[in-house]
C-alpha cells in the first residue's frame, strides 16, 4: 500500500478497513486479523496495528472479546452510519475544490447528470 505522507498512516488503514466494511468485503461481526497479521499485511509497526484497533474499538467499527481477538461491529446501523460520513466528506471535498474552480451549485449538478450518462 502507498501511503499519503500528509495523513497519519493508522489514520489511512483505518479508512481503508471502514470502505472494506462498508463494501461488504468485511463482514459484519467477522474476526479480523490479529495485530500482528494486520501489522504484516499493511508493513507497519505492531504497535501501529494495536492503535489500530483502539481507535475503531474507540469508534465502536470493532470489539475485542478476550483470548478470542478482535471482531467487525455487527451493527448494521453503525455501518450505514460510516457510509454517511464517508459520503459526506467525499461530497464536502467534492463541493470544495469545485468552488475553488468557480463552478456553482447549478454547474455541479449539471456536470454530475452527464457524467451519468458515461
């Protein structure tokens, strides 16, 4: 994985890990990798891999039983709710830079039903 030098790496898998969770790739109430499987998977630090999970546990993306590891939430409402805000921030950017670009709201939606058409 390439990662972004201006975003905190842990701050980028755990992205990744709620796009896979969202997109079903990851199912709901499945075990994830252990911190040293995730931490050789990405080529990170263990220590990365443990923050890792404290900040989705924090989040309330995964729980921990233990001696059995860490597991997806199984909310499918906590899931939705990390696609909202995922949608969100994509359309907050999106809006963003086009306004940087002197487009308006009418110019938006405009481009976006012909991209629609491709």
């Amino acid at each position: 994985m390439n990662f972004d030098t201006s975003m905190p790496i842990y701050l980028q898998i755990i992205h990744l890990l709620k796009k896979k969770l969202i997109k079903g790739e990851i199912e709901p109430g499945s075990k994830m990798p252990s911190t040293r499987n995730l931490a050789h998977h990405y080529t990170i630090n263990p220590n990365t891999a443990g923050r890792i999970y404290k900040e989705m546990e924090r989040e309330g993306l995964c729980f921990t039983k233990r001696g059995l590891g860490t597991f997806a939430t199984d909310s499918k409402d906590k899931i939705e709710a990390i696609k909202q805000e995922i949608a969100a921030e994509l359309i907050h950017n999106f809006t963003l830079g086009m306004n940087e670009l002197g487009y308006s709201k009418s110019d938006m939606i405009t481009i976006i039903k012909e991209s629609e058409e491709l």
